[in-house]
C-alpha cells in the first residue's frame, strides 16, 4: 500500500500540524492534553500512527517498554539505520508540540523520500516516555534502545504501580526488554523538536541547531518535623517541616538567579498533615537543577543540598534526600550538526546554534551513536503549557531542511 503519490511538503505539513491538533485531544483528563506514560489514551495514538505507518509500507512494532517503531528496511540487510523520532507522552496539561511533533514530522519525512531509494534503512521511534512525570525518572523510552532501562522497571508511581506493572497492564512483556535494543550498524539519530524557549524568537530564526542538551539533576527531599498545634506551639517549640523546604525553595532561587546559566525549580510541594490550624510535620519536594558545565551544576547542587540541611537542622527537622537522576552535559554529535547546517544553508534557512535547556531523547541516544536535533522556534518561548505554539512556516522549513538531510546523508553513505 502506498501513500499519495502526489504529496507535496506543504500538504505534509499541513496534516502534521492537523495530528498535532487531534493527538492534543487524546487525553487522560479531558480539557486538557495530560498523557503520562503507557496511560490508556497511548493507545489511541498508536492507533493513530499505525495507520500513518501502513499506508507508508512500513513494518510497526511496540516493543517493551511501549515505544512504537516504524521500520523502512534499507536496500541490504546489513545497511545501516537512520534512527528519526520523538516522544508522545506529556507533562500534565501540556501543549500540542512538545515530542509530538517531533514524531509527526519523522513520519512525514518518511512518505517525502518514500519513492527515493536510500542506502540505509529508516526507523521512526514514537518514544513511550521521556518526560519522567510518572516516575520522576525520565528517557523509558530511549534507554530501552540503549540497554539502561533494567533498572527502572522497579520504580514506583504515586499509585505504588511499578514500571514493569504498567508494561504488563498495557499488554506488554517486561522480559522482552533486550529486543527493545538497538543493534547493527547505527548512522544517527535525529530528533525535530520544539525550542521552548526564546533564543530562536529573539534571533529572528525558523529553526536552530542544537549544540549541547544541558545536564541535569533530579532529587527528593523528604523533611520531617513534628505536626503540632498551632496556637499552643510556642514558636522556639516548633519543627516546622514547611518552613525549612521555603527556605529551601528561596535559597534555590536566589542561587539560581545569581548564577549564569544555573535553573532551579522546585516543582512538587506536599505538606502534610495540610490543615489551616496545625504546624506542617512533613513535606515532599523536588528539586530540578540544569546547568550547561557539569563542575558548576554538581558544585551547585552540594552546595544547595548542604543549605536544606542546614535550614531543617536550625528547625530540629531531618531531611532524607533521594537523588532521582543526574545525566551530563551532553554534545550532539559535529558530524551530523555538519550536515544539519549544510541542510538548511541549502534551503536558505539560517541556522544558528543554539544549546538546549531542556531535556530530550537524543542525549539518551548519544551514548550509543551520533545524535542531532533541529528545533523550531517556539514564537511565545513557553512550553509545558498549554498555549506552546509554533510558526505553520517554521515546521514546514523544518520538513524541506530534514528532506535536504536525508539527500545530503544518503549521498555520504553512497559515497
Ligand atoms: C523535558 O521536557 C524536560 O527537560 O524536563
Ligand atoms: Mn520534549
Ligand atoms: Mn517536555
């Protein structure tokens, strides 16, 4: 079966940015676009890409961590792969563009060059999580295909589910999880994927290519103190767990404001037992901290670590911290950004450089084999939010530049 033979970039553009719109709707809570991993409404835009898939000939799998991958066998079976794809889970009221697109826009490339022969092969990867929103842990997906999933499946949700649960009760089998593997010869992977910030905006640019995905940590902090009543407590008395986590949350802030580059976020806050008339005895919080030199973010987040001692010590609280992830800084590979550059000076788009802040399957990927990422400006710089948008044009420039890659790529491997 073969798609419309007459398809030109603008009609693919087009209906990307229609799914886009649609897939918006395949929700957990209604109103809202929230699709956190392996929930029901995955399914839905499996579906959805199945179709897509089929009418491309390809052949669709969803291996076991529930990443769905779309293959276009190369002309030998030994020819390397093109690995091109995204995330399509979400934060909790997300936007439309964030991972989705990336995934669209793999599909879409993949019925442009459909009648060009290549000499590798094309797998399109629609990742089942990369947001960590489920388990605070992120990448599922793409550390399934670098072998480092393993020691996530005993992870807990807010439900106590496990991973290897919600693999099971999406019909899928943990045990299968080394088929999930990349593996023979691999030339990259490319990720399209929205800026969701304001460089590509301020620079007056379409499109960017990405030089480096900032590092990243993710801890919890558990501070325990003692609920007690809050008119009879005398102040010298208290072990105010809620005081020393907004001290915390203060200190993180300032920090952060006064170090360039550095972003802290706390982003979860419980305080419990939560009455108007009782003095907090627990919080739960997390903290984000990104920063684009590994020596700085690590020194930093010592440094942040020991304050929230300190803050809980002068209260009579104790704190528990639990680191959740640290990935490094990681570069994307000056190979495949040669080529990314070379693309969109070909289709007379500019091409700024520009580092990315947020987290993204490719710096997962890298570790494997060349990773790169083109992203779109995002024209009101907000993403995790349900007003992310992009340019019509900008997606469109983004598809001619990945069409160019493919051409520019396929005569490097036929050379
Ligand atoms: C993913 O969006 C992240 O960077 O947190
Ligand atoms: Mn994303
Ligand atoms: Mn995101």
């Amino acid at each position: 079966m073969t798609s419309n033979p007459g398809v030109t970039l603008s009609d693919l553009n087009a209906r990307v940015l229609a799914a886009c719109a649609d897939l918006a709707r395949l929700t957990e809570v209604p109103g809202t676009t929230t699709r956190p991993y392996l929930c029901p409404s995955t399914r839905d835009v499996h579906a959805f890409l199945f179709g897509w898939a089929a009418r491309l000939g390809l052949s669709v799998r969803v291996d076991a961590v529930g990443n769905l991958r779309a293959r276009r066998e190369g002309p030998a079976p030994d020819a390397p792969t093109l690995y091109v794809g995204s995330h399509i889970d979400t934060v909790p009221n997300a936007g439309a563009f964030d991972g989705v697109l990336g995934v669209l826009l793999a599909f879409a490339l993949a019925e442009a060059v459909q009648e060009r022969p290549l000499p590798f092969a094309l797998e399109l990867v629609a990742f089942s999580e990369e947001e960590g929103v489920r388990y605070g842990v992120p990448f599922i997906g793409s550390r399934a295909l670098t072998g480092t999933a393993d020691d996530l499946l005993g992870l807990t949700d807010a439900e106590g589910q496990t991973v290897a649960d919600a693999i099971m009760a999406f019909g899928l089998n943990p045990d299968h999880l080394p088929d999930a593997r990349v593996h023979g010869q691999s030339l990259g992977f490319l990720e399209f994927h929205i800026e969701q910030g304001p460089v590509l905006q301020a620079a007056g640019a379409a499109l960017g290519v990405v030089s480096a995905i900032v590092g990243q940590n993710r801890v919890l902090l558990d501070f325990t103190g003692q609920a007690s009543h809050a008119g009879t407590t005398p102040m010298a008395h208290r072990k105010d767990a809620l005081a020393a986590a907004a001290r915390f949350v203060v200190a993180a802030e300032e920090l952060a404001r006064s170090t360039p580059g550095l972003v802290a976020t706390v982003g979860i806050m419980h305080a419990r037992p939560g009455a108007i008339n009782i003095v907090p005895g627990e919080v739960h919080c997390t903290l984000d901290l990104r920063h684009p030199d590994d020596a700085v973010r690590l020194e930093k987040l010592h440094g942040l670590l020991e304050g929230a001692q300190h803050f809980a010590a002068e209260r009579g609280v104790t704190l528990t911290v639990s680191p959740m992830m640290g990935e490094d800084a990681t570069p994307m590979d000056a190979g495949l950004r040669d080529l990314l550059h070379r693309a969109a000076g070909a289709e007379g788009a500019a091409h700024p450089e520009l580092v990315s802040g947020a987290g993204h399957d490719a710096m997962i990927l890298a570790t494997v084999m060349p990773a790169a990422m083109l992203f779109i400006r995002s024209p009101n710089a907000l993403s995790h939010h349900p007003d992310e948008m992009v340019n019509s044009d900008d997606v469109e420039a983004a598809l001619r530049v990945g069409v160019r890659f493919l051409d520019v790529l396929a005569q490097e491997v036929g050379a």
